[in-house]
C-alpha cells in the first residue's frame, strides 16, 4: 500500500465536504481505490474501483451499517460512486476517478 493520492483544494467546497460521514467515506475509497487495473477471481476490477463488503466497510471506518448506507445514497445520488453488488462482494468506482487522481507526467529535465 505504497503511494499516495491527490486531494485538490477544491474539495473545500465539494457539496458533502461538512457531513463527516460522507467525506470520511469518499476519501477511504479514493485511498482503497485500485490505482491500476488488477486481476480479481477472473475479472478485471479498473482503475478507481475496488472489491470490498458493507462489514467490511464499517470495521474500517468504525460506521455502523446504518451511517455506511446512508453515506453510500449520498455519493452514490450526486454521482460519485458507483457500486455493484454480487452475492460475495461489491465492486465500488470512483466515478471520475482520474479527474481526481490524475497522472502527473513530468518533464524528466525538471
């Protein structure tokens, strides 16, 4: 779990920035997110998503399953996540993932 991610000062005024909950949880799947491609039980899981489960979530957050959902309907209505669910896991996307995260290519002479 080297490396970082990017947060811009625009954030300050992103719609959710002073419910606690929300924030907290966009920023934890921004941190979780797959920074590349990656190979998960036979499928490509993209950049910007993840494999995770609501009890999984909660004990990493220290949410209760309740607080979890509704943060969830928060990003998931203005459009900041997507999530898919299967009997096993859920794959959650940052949508836009690489509008936040974007990829510094940097002039090797600086």
């Amino acid at each position: 779990m080297n490396g970082y991610i990017k947060l811009l000062r625009k954030f300050l005024n992103w719609e959710w920035y002073t419910n606690q909950n929300t924030k907290d949880l966009f920023i934890h799947c921004l941190l979780k997110a797959n920074w590349e491609d990656k190979k998960f039980e036979g499928m490509i899981i993209k950049r910007g998503s993840f494999i995770t489960s609501l009890d999984k979530l909660s004990n990493e957050l220290g949410f209760s399953i309740s607080q979890l959902r509704t943060a969830l309907r928060h990003l998931i209505s203005t459009n900041d996540l997507a999530i898919k669910a299967t009997n096993k896991y859920r794959v959650i996307t940052v949508i836009n993932y690489d509008t936040y995260q974007v990829v510094d290519k940097q002039n090797d002479n600086q």
